[in-house]
C-alpha cells in the first residue's frame, strides 16, 4: 500500500494565516484589556476644576539645616485637593491657561508609572486640550541633556495600565551640582515649560526640593511623585497622622514575590527535600519581607527592624552579675542570627519537615549591629581616599588583595597615631576572619549616592554559610533528626519480623509518647553508634550487621540540609500593576497636574488614606522640605528625604510575629502556607490593597 507523501505547507502562507497572526502577535488579549480599562477617579476630581486647601493641623518637625538650604519651600503647608464646580474668573483663567509640563522617571522602575503619566496627561488635556506633556528620555539626564518627547494620545494609550518605566525609559543621574542645576534650568526655559515633574523614590523627591528652590525664581514648578518598590517612602506628621500609607508599585512588587515564593512553598512540599532561600528586595526596610510573608506565609520571615531592636537578656544578666557591661547585648550579632534560622529548622525536621522556605530581605546585614559598623567604617575609608587622590579607591586597589594590604596599613598607622581610629587591629582581625566572598563584597564600589550596594552582596551565602556549619555541628552531636511516622516505623520493622514495642524504646528516645513523629536518640548519631546500641540491647551480636530495616529507618532519620537560592527584585520592579497601583498612580497623575494649576512647587503629590477602600481616598500635597534630614553619604552628611522602615509596634508586624509558630509549622500536621494567586486588574477576586495596610486600617479602627 502506497502512502501519501506529507506536504510540507510553506511558512510564508501559515504567517498570513490570521489565527497564526492572531498567537503569535505581542499584543495578548491580557494587553488589550489592560489598555482599556479606566481607572476611577477620586471624588475631587469629578468636579470641574479643584482647588487646595491649607491642612495646618498637620505639622512637621524641621530640619535646621533644611530650613537653611530650602527658605523659600521650607514653609510650605500639607493641603488637600478639594473639587469645585465653578471658579471666580481669575482663578478660571489661571486653571485653564495653556501650560507645557515635562515629566521624568528617575531611578528604578516601579510599576503604575505609566498611569502617572497618564493621569496628567488626562487631567492636563480635559483642562485645556493644548497642554503639552513632554516626557524626559532615560531619567534626569534627558533634562541636563535636552532630550524629551512630547507625549501623545497614541503614546498615552499604547501603556496605560502597564508595568514599566518603557515609555519614556529611565536613568539614576542626579542633578547635584551648579553645572547640572544649570544645565537643568537651561532646558526647562528652552522648552518654555511651566513645571517638571520628578517621578522617584527618596533620592529623586529630594532633587525635586533642591530643583524647586532653585527654579522658584524662574516661575518653573516643581512637583514630586513617590515611588519606589521597597515601600520606604511614607509620610506621617509629628503626631503619627499617615498621609501617605505607602509609595506607589510596593504592592505589585510584594503580589509578584509572593506568587513566586508561594509556588517555591507548593513545589518544596510536594519533593520535600530543599529549604528555598528567598531574598526580596528592601535595602534598608523589610517592608517588602513583611508583605510578602503576610501574603504567602513562609515558614520563616526575619524582618531587620526587628533584629536591630533584640536585646539579648541572657547577656545583660551575666554582665550584671559581674558587674560590667557587655554592648554585644544589644543588637543581633550573625553568629545568633544563625543559631535562630537552625533551631527552626531543626524543630521542623522533627516532624519529618526537612524543607521549608525563608525569606530574608536583601538589606538584612545593614541591621546586623558588626557588619553596619564594617560598612559604616568601610565608606568612610573609601570617601576620605578618593577625597584626597587624583585616582578612586577601586582603580588604585583592583584585587581584594590590595584592598587588604591597604587596610592592614591602617591598621598598622592606628598602632602608631592614638587619635586614628577609623581602622584598628581589632578591626583587621575580625575582617580577616571573614570569607574572601564576603571581605569582596563588603569593599564592592558604592553606587551613585555612595549607598553600600546591598543587592551585589551574597547576604544569603553569608548568613547560610553559617546555619550550614551550626547545623553540622548539631547532626554531629545528634540534635539535628529527621522525625519519623510512628507507622512508618511499625510497617517497616514489622514487615521483616522485628517487634516495634520492643526496639521502639531502644532506637527513639519519645518512643513512650503520644508523638506522631519519632526521633532517634540522640545518642545514636552515626552507624557506629546505632550498631553499639543495638548491641548493648542485645538486639545483635557485636560481630553481626545491623539488620536493613533498621538501617533503613536511621538513615531515613539522619538529615541532608540542601538549599535553592532564590533573588526577587527586578522581575517585581517590570510585573504589570495591581489594580490597587494601576487606581493609585492614575490618581497620582490628577493630583500633580492640580497641584500644578494652582500654583505649587516643591510638594509631592500624595493620595491620603490608603489603607481604606477606594471611596476614601483624598488626595493631598505633602511638603518635601520638612521631610528632610541630614544623612552620611559618600563620607559627608548632605540632606535627603528620610526613608521610612517598618514600625514593630504595627499591628501589621506585631500579627505577623504572633503567627510565627503557626506558619513554621513545626507539627505533625499540614503547612500553613498562602497562596495569593496571579495578578489582577479586574474580577470578583481583587485584593483592594496591601495586606500590611489592611491590618493596620482594621486596627485603628478597632480602637
């Protein structure tokens, strides 16, 4: 019989197939929906124009040497967006003149950027519909550079609704000196624009300060949007009044994290063989660590807010008692750190759980009290040199080796000069102590704002190398078991003839408990031990062979600790909003351009009350300038917005705590783990806002 050769269709017709053209095109049917939908906006503005409204009981406690560098901003008042239907005629005109706005990304994408965008754009065009937007390219050097678009109806719509900074892209410059300022200026006047907008985290809003009080006389607004994943940017006033509960893309970064981690916690219960190792973005807040616990349930979260505040009273009273004083007491030291992380690990392999999920935040060393002093010292040795030289401290000293031989020269000079102490011999030893990974990686190049560069550092290589070694150490002293089904046991003895009741008391020391979970002695710590037990019992002969069901059950018993490493940051930074973000920005962008109409500069545009459902939110202006403090960067103190961590007296952290035991689920029973599911926009299932937000807005109300 003669088969029918197959014919081979040529690709050029299956490309013009258009259900082939339909699969394979960029534009998915999530896209489209994403593009299409319109967020709601605040009740303000509903109304035709809006206006602001002073809030004088919001007050600040200001910074002398911000009041020094920003006079002309430093006054300036929290104030509400209020909607009105109509204006007096001066006021008319001064809403709806023809403006031009620059608007730019500065730093790190965060998702919900482009609705910024696409809010003033919307607010700016149903104001007056010759407004122009322009859009800086590749962050602040589009403004010192003069490289902007003018965005479009067409460019507006392309990304609304998406994840990204892709529109307009971004950049990490900073407009730091007379020649940036003026080459800033220069730009803002050549394009006749009447304000610029800074989208950015703490860095960028304080740019924003400084270009406002520079700019105030040339008439060109300045206003600032925060953003940033990590969540540190919330404002509260001297009272603790929150008037920004949390910075925009925080809950998208925290809702793709989690999904990841939940699926780490699905698949490690499922082989139940690794510990998966997860470092979530958060270099100098576990913001990020704590949501995303909140939303998954890991078995074990640390939060670094919390261990720079643990006081170890163990030390306390045996110093007391020898009436000294031991400063190690105060803050957790790694070696410590390392010992928590192996007691729960170990309490879960007791009943038979050799697995589990940590999440640890990537800027958990800077709350380690040893390593902030390394660092601390560390950058202001690298400051003061490349101070002083023609060339920087990296490109004079490219090997660790050098970078050693430099610091034992310190050393050395601390021995010879009483009044050097930025590098003793203490501090030599202690640091020649460390693995070379970790000297390198506390030396790395500081970044552009000479920030200590958290996420190049293999935090969680340093802090697992030591749980490895402890862990060791107690399966050598037979501590560390794998806990065994009590009926497991009995089917495997049983089935080869052994009596369960009578080597149960010889082979498990809580044999004679109601435990599900039996652990081997522990005495009985290797085969040598096994079989000398065994022998002692008369189970055996001291020439025969420990018989192979009882083999089989210790080495069932004695653990292997292998772990899968895990980084969650960039991947959360480009996710596509949450509804939550997509409501939050879009309205962000109406209250810029509002803020822009009445006259403001050196504000931040800010959405009050977060924490609640979507009907009361208010949009308000915040001050930047009282926000300000004084920070060491690259070795001197310069002032920036100041960052804000997490609260361990929250109702958020002090809830997560309490479920510590519930979600280390160290029992004989099911995980505790969450699964927060895939992303949404839309649908019967959105989560309206971060759980961290939840909690705390149920607690105050609950007062």
């Amino acid at each position: 019989m003669s088969m029918e050769k197959n014919k081979t269709v040529p690709v050029e017709m299956l490309l013009k197939n258009p259900e082939i053209a339909k699969v394979t095109s960029n534009i998915s049917t999530e896209l489209i929906e994403r593009r299409q939908y319109i967020p709601p906006l605040c009740d303000a503005f509903k109304k035709n124009y809006a206006i602001l409204k002073e809030r004088p009981e919001f007050q600040f406690d200001i910074n002398s040497e911000a009041a020094k560098q920003l006079p002309n901003i430093i006054n300036n008042k929290v104030c509400a967006v209020t909607g009105v239907d109509e204006l007096d005629e001066k006021n008319k005109e001064k809403y709806l003149k023809h403006r031009k706005i620059g608007v730019v990304f500065s730093g790190g994408p965060a998702p919900g950027g482009h609705n910024v965008i696409a809010g003033l754009y919307d607010a700016a065009k149903k104001a007056n519909p010759n407004n122009i937007i322009y859009g800086f390219l590749l962050g602040p050097d589009g403004i010192i550079e003069n490289k902007a678009v003018e965005i479009t109806d067409e460019l507006v719509n392309n990304y609304r609704n998406l994840g990204g900074f892709t529109m307009i892209k971004t950049g990490r410059a900073k407009i730091d000196t007379k020649e940036k300022m003026s080459l800033s200026k220069k730009t803002c006047k050549n394009l006749g624009l009447d304000a610029l907008v800074i989208v950015g985290g703490d860095d960028s809003n304080t740019n924003a300060a400084f270009l406002a009080e520079s700019m105030i006389d040339d008439g060109i607004q300045v206003i600032g949007v925060p953003k940033t994943i990590d969540g540190d940017i919330q404002v509260r006033d001297i009272s603790g009044n929150i008037l920004c509960a949390v910075s925009f893309g925080f809950h998208t970064a925290a809702r793709a994290f989690a999904l990841e981690i939940s699926n780490l916690s699905t698949d490690g219960s499922s082989d139940v063989k690794y510990w998966h190792i997860c470092k979530v973005m958060g270099r100098v807040a576990s913001h990020l660590a704590l949501e995303v616990a909140l939303q998954s349930h890991p078995n074990i979260t640390l939060i670094g807010e919390e261990l720079a505040n643990y006081i170890d009273q163990r030390r306390i009273n045996k110093a007391l008692s020898s009436k000294t004083t031991d400063y190690t007491a105060y803050g957790m030291t790694l070696r410590h750190l390392s010992r928590v992380i192996c007691e729960a690990i170990v309490k879960r392999a007791s009943v038979g759980k050799n697995y589990g999920v940590l999440v640890i935040p990537e800027g958990i060393l800077e709350f380690i009290n040893e390593i902030q002093v390394f660092i601390i010292k560390l950058n202001t040795i690298i400051a003061e040199y490349n101070a002083t030289h023609d060339n920087d401290f990296h490109t004079n000293f490219p090997l660790l080796e050098d970078k050693l031989e430099h610091l034992r020269r310190l050393a050395i000079r601390s021995r010879e000069e009483p009044s050097f102490t930025v590098w003793n011999t203490r501090d030599d030893d202690l640091f020649n102590d460390m693995p070379a990974f970790f000297q390198e990686g506390l030396l790395l190049e500081r970044d552009s704002h000479g920030n200590f560069q958290f996420s190049q550092v293999e935090t969680d290589k340093v802090i697992m190398g030591l749980v490895k070694d402890y862990l060791n150490i107690l399966k050598e002293k037979g501590v560390y078991k794998i806990g065994l089904s009590r009926e497991q046991c009995r089917r495997t003895l049983e089935s080869s003839g052994f009596n369960m009741d009578f080597l149960g008391p010889i082979l498990f020391k809580n044999y004679d408990s109601s435990d599900e979970f039996l652990i081997v002695k522990q005495s009985i710590m290797s085969q040598k031990t096994l079989k000398q037990a065994l022998v002692r019992e008369d189970v055996i002969q001291e020439d025969s062979k420990v018989p192979p069901p009882i083999e089989k059950l210790y080495k069932q018993s004695s653990p292997k600790f292998s772990t899968q490493i895990h980084f969650y940051g960039y991947d959360g930074r480009g996710a596509d909003p949450t509804q939550f973000d997509c409501n939050y920005t879009y309205n962000l962008g109406w209250t810029v351009f509002n803020l822009i109409a009445n006259g403001a500069t050196g504000q931040m545009a800010a959405i009050k009350n977060l924490e609640y459902e979507f009907s009361k939110w208010e949009p308000i202006s915040i001050p930047i300038a009282p926000l300000m403090r004084l920070e060491e960067r690259k070795g001197k103190l310069h002032l920036v917005l100041e960052k804000s961590v997490v609260d361990i007296n929250s109702p958020a952290f002090l809830i997560t705590k309490a479920c510590r035991d519930k979600w280390l689920a160290a029992e004989a029973s099911e995980d505790n783990y969450r699964r927060p599911g895939p992303i949404h926009f839309t649908g019967k299932n959105i989560e309206d806002r971060p759980i961290t937000l939840t909690l705390n807005a149920i607690s105050r109300e609950s007062l």
